[in-house]
C-alpha cells in the first residue's frame, strides 16, 4: 500500500489485480506500458518460468522491487537478464510502516543485500545484550526513527518486548556493511 501511496503522489498510477496470474501480469506490463513493480520472489519465479512470457513486449519494465521474502542473488540475476531489468531486494515490516532498507535509484547494487536503510531510518545490528556491534558483525536487526512505531495499540506489554530504548527490536538476524548496506 505504502508503494502505491508513494505512486499516486508523485503523479503515477498503480494496477491492481484480485490474484496473481502470470500471464495476467504480462498482459498488464505490455499494454499499460509499466515500468515499475513489486514482485515477492514467488512471483518472480512463477514469471521467470512461465511458457508465455516471450509472446508478451515487457520492455517498458525499468525496475522491480522484491520484498517479503529473501530474494536470492540466482533468481535476481536471471529475472533481470530475462526481463532486461534492474532487480533490488528490500526490506521492512508492517511495525516500520513497511520500508527500512531499500536500494534507492543510481546506487550501486551489492549482491546480497536490500541496500542502505531510507532517509530517517537507522539501522544497528545488536547482541543478545543489547551491545551495538560493528560492521560485519552478524546480530539482531534493530531500527528507529519517525517512521517506525511508537507501540502496539493498547498493548504496552507487547510493546515493551520489541521496543527498548528507541530501537525496535526487530527479531530478525542480519549485518550491516562498512558502507551500512543491510544484509539478512
């Protein structure tokens, strides 16, 4: 919802389709011309393999988005020579209003990784003691700023178990690099 938000307001417009089918979505990039789109990596997959993907002109597609799932570096690679396409991975969740790291447009992509975090968000990788730990460093993903939550509704417990100090504790593992890609 976020992305198609982020569409609307700077003048694009999103298409929505009840299920996913794949010749459906090859339909829809050949005549709606699109050049955008967020794909799990199910999706790209089931693209990737369907048998009617040559009948279809996809070459107005300039940049696909994967997300909510981890993108391997075999499938980034095909689906972008297939599909003449640049391919990033992403990564966020609901508590995050979706979005904490993502590889902005013009930056170098790093196999492996869903990028630097987003304006306004940091990103630390913390020990089991809650210590920041240095680049390389494998722990848990940790993230604030002014778009994450500041709790649950009404629920202070539940809060407090994933947010101490600022940083929400995101129960996922990962490290950051010397240059603050985030990896999963």
């Amino acid at each position: 919802i976020l992305l198609m938000n982020l569409a609307t307001v700077m003048g694009g417009r999103s298409i929505l389709h009840s299920s996913f089918e794949p010749v459906e979505i090859l339909r829809t990039i050949e005549q709606h011309r699109v050049e955008r789109i967020s794909l799990v990596p199910a999706m790209m997959h089931a693209l990737v393999d369907c048998p009617q993907r040559e009948q279809y002109d996809v070459s107005s597609l300039k940049y696909v988005r994967a997300g909510a799932a981890p993108l391997n570096e075999t499938l980034r690679f095909k689906f972008s020579q297939l599909f003449d396409c640049r391919v990033s991975d992403g990564y966020g969740q609901s508590e995050a209003t979706c979005v904490v790291a993502a590889l902005p447009d013009g930056k170098q992509f790093v196999a492996s990784s869903v990028g630097p975090p987003v304006p306004g968000v940091e990103v630390c990788i913390q020990d089991e003691q809650g210590n920041h730990l240095p680049a390389g460093n494998t722990g848990e993903i940790c993230f604030r700023g002014p778009s994450i939550m500041k709790g649950y509704w009404k629920n202070p417990e539940a809060t407090k178990e994933v947010i101490s100090e600022g940083w929400l504790y995101s129960g996922d593992v990962g490290h950051l690099d010397e240059n603050d890609y985030l990896f999963i």
